[in-house]
C-alpha cells in the first residue's frame, strides 16, 4: 500500500491520547475515530482535518461504526455505553 494521507494530530484537532479504532464511512469520503481521550471523531478524507468532535463518553471510545447508508453512526465505551 501507499501512504495517502496523514490525518492531523494532536493539539491540531485531533485526538490527545491513543486513538483505538478508526473506520471509513460507506463512500469513503469521512472516517470515523475513536480514542483513549474519551472521544470520538468525523475526519475529512480530502484534507486529513478534523470534520467534528463527537463528546459525551465518560470512558475510553473503543468501538465505532456506520451504519450501511452512512447517514448514522454509533460508537461504543469503556463506560458501558452506545451513542
């Protein structure tokens, strides 16, 4: 494979501890992350930013996914919980 691009880290929007799963959307244009900082987040493929910051989570985000239309997503925590 080829390196295609390098998604922003931290302090420029992107995830402040390690990030433990990530997922592109159905089209391939957004990718979806989540991390040890108890955070999720949308990344714009294109330009490798920080599309969104999706809080709440109480604990690590260590699951994520699209749903097949890729018009939701659900991400999972150590905190027992779905959002």
């Amino acid at each position: 494979g080829e390196l295609v691009r390098v998604l922003e880290g931290a302090g420029a929007g992107g995830h402040q501890d390690n990030v433990l799963c990530a997922l592109f959307s159905p089209d391939g244009s957004t990718a979806l992350t989540g991390g040890q900082d108890k955070v999720a987040r949308l990344w714009d493929v294109g330009t490798g930013r920080c599309a969104a910051k999706l809080e709440g989570h109480t604990g690590t985000v260590s699951a994520v996914a699209w749903a097949p239309d890729g018009r939701h997503i659900v991400t999972g925590s150590h905190d027992r919980s779905l959002k």
